[in-house]
C-alpha cells in the first residue's frame, strides 16, 4: 500500500478512559489503520476499507 498521510488515531469508546491495553484505529483514504495504544511509536498495519469493513460486520453480528 502507499504511504499514509497523517492518521489521527482514536480508541474504541468501549475501552473506558483509564484503560491503555487497546487499539487505536484510524480512517485513511481507501483503508483503515490499526496500531497498539500500548506502542505507538511501532508503527501501524494498514488493512484495505473492503477488508476492514468485513471485519466489522462480522464483530457487530457476533461471528468474531
């Protein structure tokens, strides 16, 4: 994939405001961004918005 612009991260709303064990998630032109709250600076894994939309379906139906 080509390089990503800035990403602004987010953490999911489920993860309370005092927890640090997550991922962050980023919306990027034709793709999502998933990093460790934990590491930020380790970098990031870019997944295709075809991939990530199929992912999240199926985690808010359960399937995951």
């Amino acid at each position: 994939m080509p390089e990503t612009p800035e990403l602004n991260f987010r953490k999911s709303s489920y993860s309370g405001p005092t927890t640090q064990d997550c991922v962050e998630v980023a919306d990027t032109v034709g793709a999502s961004a998933m990093r460790d709250s934990k590491d930020p600076d380790a970098g990031h894994i870019l997944f295709p918005a075809s991939e990530w939309g199929a992912f999240m379906e199926d985690v808010k139906a359960g399937r995951l």
